[in-house]
C-alpha cells in the first residue's frame, strides 16, 4: 500500500506499520538463560490501562498526519514534522515515552535499524528493533527536521535543540486524541498495548510460559521478569490459558505497577 501523503512530507499510515500488526517481540531476546521468577504478589487492581480499538488507533494516527499548518514559524514546522513520527514507535516497538523524548541522535542507528536504549530509570541498556515500514519513517523524518535543527543532540528536537518534556507528549496526545474520540487513554499506554497484543499471539501456539516470557522482558528493557508479569492480567481469559498450558495451579493477579513501569 502507498504511503499517505502528509503535506510535502509522507508518512506510513497506523495500518502499514508491521504490515498492519505490531511488531513482535523479537525471537533473539530469549537467547539469555532465565531462572522461573516466582508468582507475584496478589493484589488488589489498581489500575487498568485502555484497551485500544483498530478504530480509535486509526482515527488518532490519521490525525497525526493531518496537522494543519497555521503559520510558517519554525516550532510549528518542528511539531507538524515531528507528530506524525513519534507517536508510531510507542505503539509498534513498545518504547517508553521517555525513551523516545530523550533518545540521543547518535544512539538510533538507521542503517541496522535499531534504537540504543541507554536512558537510566533503573533497567538495563537494551535494543529497539523497527519494523522496515517504521525504519522508513524515522530515515525520512531524520532527513527532514536535519534541514531544521541540523546538528541536534537529540532525535526528536525540540526548537532550542534540546528534548521535548513531559508536558509536550500530554498535551499533543490529548489534543488529538480528545479530538477524534471519546475515550480516555494515554500516550503510554501504548506500551501496554504493545505488550498485550504480542501475548495474545501465544494463544493456541503452545509454548512453555517461563522460556516465552523472557522475549518481552528483554525486548522491553525489564531488569526482572517479574516486572513483565504485570501485563499479563490485562489479557483478557490469560490466566485461565496460562494454567492449561503450563498445568500451574497458581492464580495470576495484577500486582501493583512495578516501579520500573511508572510513567
């Protein structure tokens, strides 16, 4: 499928990335020994993250392509070029929105396709691997705001070439979001969903559940395995598939949100 056409620019609609999935977990992850973590602690659910719909992801990414420009100020040429882009790997590679705020220029390696991840929030360095569709964008995009902040520290720069903060990523994301649907949800929770829907895959593949679980602790910088057990109550009947796959006889809660997994 053609790229959609965003002004002089182009971008890969939502359903093009992956070729309309997310990308998986990586199979190489799992290539560290693990020791079978033991069962988290059963606590009450503080927290559900929204589940998103093909519709709502597809309404909130052609609205991100579709920033109207209003004047020909450097800030909004910056945030016109840069919308379209960085939401796309908080979806498709499961990236914290902080890693993608301060990933450094110089640690996304666009020839490998690879993003370093060495932001310390108390996890270990670790690799984000893109899609080819997502490699395409971010090429493009490094090309493009290159003309506008050339020699920038950072990959998303902001318009004094520093990183965008917090606020930036609420504020855009509820804006556009808010705009096209009536749900609540939040730029991170792309993560979660990034997490849930590879889960959802090992439904009727079989698997053994310890060996499986290392792929997204690894690929999403989790120090511990435990960490990544967090998802899994999210994925609706999982603890009931986990069981029958493994002959567990434990009950799978949500903890609370580890540490590591705060925004």
């Amino acid at each position: 499928m053609s790229p959609a056409a965003h002004g002089s620019k182009q971008f890969l609609p939502v359903k093009d990335l992956c070729g309309g999935q997310l990308c998986p977990f990586p199979e190489w992850a799992g290539s560290v020994p693990c020791t079978a973590p033991a069962d988290p602690r059963k606590e009450m659910r503080t927290y559900i993250p929204h589940a998103f719909t093909q519709e709502e992801l597809s309404r909130f990414f052609h609205e991100c392509d579709h920033i109207p420009v209003i004047n020909n100020r450097k800030e909004t040429a910056i945030r016109e070029m840069t919308i379209p882009v960085f939401f796309r790997p908080l979806y498709s590679s499961g990236i914290r929105t902080n890693e993608a705020r301060l990933l450094p220029r110089e640690n996304a390696d666009l020839e490998r396709g690879a993003l370093d991840i060495q932001y310390p929030k108390g996890h270990d360095q670790h690799y984000i691997v893109l899609h080819d569709s997502m490699l395409e964008i971010m090429r493009r995009y490094d090309t493009a705001i290159g003309e506008i902040v050339p020699g920038r520290e950072y990959f998303f720069p902001s318009i004094r070439n520093s990183h965008f903060n917090r606020g930036w990523v609420a504020k855009n994301f509820n804006l556009l979001w808010r705009g096209v649907n009536a749900s609540h949800a939040t730029a991170y929770e792309f993560r979660h969903h990034y997490a849930v829907e590879n889960i959802n895959r090992w439904v009727g593949r079989g698997f053994e559940f310890h060996d499986r679980l290392v792929f997204p602790s690894k690929s999403m910088g989790h120090t511990t395995v435990e960490s990544t057990k967090y998802y899994y109550s999210i994925v609706p009947g999982l603890s009931e598939i986990i069981k029958e796959q493994t002959q567990a006889g434990s009950e799978w809660m949500m903890p609370e949100v580890p540490a590591d997994e705060e925004a």
